[in-house]
C-alpha cells in the first residue's frame, strides 16, 4: 500500500534575488571593460610570427627525445 501525502497549504513561490543578478551583471560588465582597457578587442591577440616557434615547442614537448642517459637522471632523486 502506497502513502499519499497530503499537498501543502502553500507552496513557497520562487523568486530570484536581484541584487545577487546586479552583483553578477556588474561583475561581467567589469570584465568585458578591463578586458577592452588592455587591448583585447582591438586588434590581434595573437602575435603571427610566434605562431611557428610555438608549434615547435608543442611537437617538441609531445614528443621527447632524449638520450638512453636522460631518463636515469630524471629519476635520480634531487635531494
């Protein structure tokens, strides 16, 4: 046999607290503003010519080469 419960009275009603909203539009407007100050939306981001030396970097960090030698010396202890 299955309980019924009885329905509240009243149902509490929700209801969105606006200043935690004004907190969080403020807090976003902020951003966006330091992030216009310091140049963000107003030309590049990204400088072209590292764009290379950069993805030499990443192949290189993916795939190490090393010595048969190196490995050891990784891990030998530092102290």
């Amino acid at each position: 046999m299955t309980a019924v419960l009885a329905s509240p009275a009243a149902v509490p009603r929700l209801r969105r607290d606006r200043r935690r909203w004004a907190w969080g539009v403020g807090g976003a407007a902020l951003l966006v503003w330091s992030l216009a100050g310091a140049g963000l939306f107003s030309g590049p981001v990204v400088n072209p010519a590292g764009l290379r030396q950069f993805g030499r970097f990443a192949s290189a960090a993916l795939s190490p080469r090393g010595t048969p030698g190196s490995s050891r010396c990784s891990r030998r202890r530092p102290w």
